[in-house]
C-alpha cells in the first residue's frame, strides 16, 4: 500500500494544481469575456476531470498488477 500510495502522490499533486490552473482560468474568463465564454470554460472542464480520474485508476491498477 505504501508503494501504491507513493506512486499516486505525484499524480494527486498534480492533478490539484490542475484544479488550481481552471479555478484561476474562469476566474479570468469570467470577468474578461463574459457569461457564455464561462459556460463553454465550464462545459469543457467535466472532460479533463472524469480523464484525469480514469488515468488515476488505470496507473494505480497497473502498479498494483505489476507487484
């Protein structure tokens, strides 16, 4: 487990400053360009996380299958 949870440490890291960089992102578009740019910013960002979280369980599986 510790194994496992070494490896996952960078990759949770990661993944909230990936979570950072949107917060600030329509933080940005928000107030810059508007409602709808906001919406489709927002409407887009769903992806990125359901990807980052099957790229999680498929790297935790891997490790876990290769020990």
């Amino acid at each position: 487990m510790r194994i496992l949870f070494s490896f996952a440490l960078p990759l949770m890291v990661g993944n909230v400053f990936q979570q950072l960089y949107t917060m600030v992102d329509s933080m940005v578009v928000g107030k810059v360009l508007g409602l709808n740019a906001l919406a489709a910013v927002g409407n887009g960002e769903w992806l990125k996380l359901v990807l980052s979280m099957i790229q999680g369980f498929a790297q935790g599986f891997s490790i876990r299958l290769a020990s």
